[in-house]
C-alpha cells in the first residue's frame, strides 16, 4: 500500500486567492455521485491521475450548479491523499469551480467557488474511481471548526497552502495557461470582474 502524502508545496491545479474571487463566487450544494469520464481537465500529475480524473467529474457537477459560462475549468490543490484504507481512498483538498466567458482573447470569470474538504473515493464496478461523499468545509463562524475537524493533523498543511495569496495566483495563472494550450483556445488574458486583465504565461 501507498503512504499517505502531502503535496501542498507543488499543487497538482489551481488555488484561487478570495480576493480575486468575491465578484466570480455564487453558493453551490454539494453531496453528488460522479463517475470518471473521459472529458476532464488534462493531468499535471500523473501518479494519481486515477484519484482525479474522477475528483475532476464531481466537481464539474457542483460548477454545474453555477451560473454557467462558455469554460468551465476546475481548479484545486490537493493537500494529502491516503489510500491505505481497502474501502476507499481519501483525498483532502482545497476545491474549485470556475466558469468563464471568452470575450476577445480574455478569459472573464462568470461565477466560481470554494469547496474544500475531504472526498472519499472508491472504484465502481466497471473499476473506475468515483466520488461516493464529500465532507466539505462549512461557511461563516463554522469554517475554522469544520476545517480543522476534517483536516485533522493536514490542517496546517492545507492552512499553508491556502494562506499564500501570491501562491495561490501563481499556481492559477499556470493551470489557465496550461488548459488554454491543451484546448486551444484564442485568449492570452485572465480576468475577474473588478480586477484588471492578467496575461496568462503561454509557451
């Protein structure tokens, strides 16, 4: 069996900083069932492509919930993913959900939001991995309780992680760029409503 791991340093997406967020972010539920299909977002890292892909379709349910946009791309730092357990696979994370338009060669966010929290993963029986639940982080006076109880000894991994403004933008503007290539899609630019256009690092 694997060990359990952190990979807060080198985020496997993206990590959206809240202040570039407040005009994108609308309320989505959550608690949906997803199976992994083969439209998701390309891999960064492959050795848990398996774990993602499928984390990638459930959070395309919850973006569903949002006013919808032309682009839909998840975003999310994986903070630690134990699969010790012969039931399921447990991976905690910092989850998004962005939506945008594309108005020249921008990339405008529509709507978006934050869904950290820990999703339990097994494998259906056709063997491809699913979401089955998802103990997300509360909002209001409940976040820092709720974030500590399901994080546990990760929190301060996933405080680390999520406390880092100039992390978290970095980390986006790469995963955008590294979407638009893989989809070619005709923007050079980011931007959220009330925030000046980003260029996005392209090759």
């Amino acid at each position: 069996m694997k060990n359990t791991r952190f990979l807060f340093a080198l985020a496997v997406l993206i990590l959206l900083g809240a202040g570039m967020t407040t005009s994108c972010k609308n309320k989505a539920s959550d608690n949906q069932q997803a199976e992994a299909t083969t439209d998701t977002l390309p891999m960064m890292e492959q050795d848990h492509d398996e774990y993602l892909a499928a984390i990638e379709t459930y959070l395309r349910t919850i973006g569903s919930q949002y006013t919808p946009g032309e682009v839909y791309i998840p975003s999310y730092t994986v903070v630690a993913i134990n699969d010790n357990d012969t039931d399921y696979t447990r991976v905690w994370g910092d989850w998004w959900v962005f939506n945008y338009n594309i108005v020249g060669d921008t990339l405008k966010c529509v709507s978006g939001g934050s869904h950290p929290g820990l999703m339990y993963l097994k494998q259906n029986d056709t063997h491809k991995w699913i979401v089955t639940s998802f103990d997300q982080v509360e909002d209001g006076s409940r976040y820092l309780p709720s974030a500590k109880r399901i994080f546990g000894e990760y929190y301060e991994a996933f405080h680390k992680v999520n406390s880092s403004q100039e992390h978290r933008d970095s980390i986006r503007l790469k995963q955008v760029a590294y979407y638009v290539q893989e989809h070619k899609l005709p923007v050079t630019m980011l931007q959220d409503s009330g925030w000046p256009a980003v260029t996005l690092p392209l090759d």
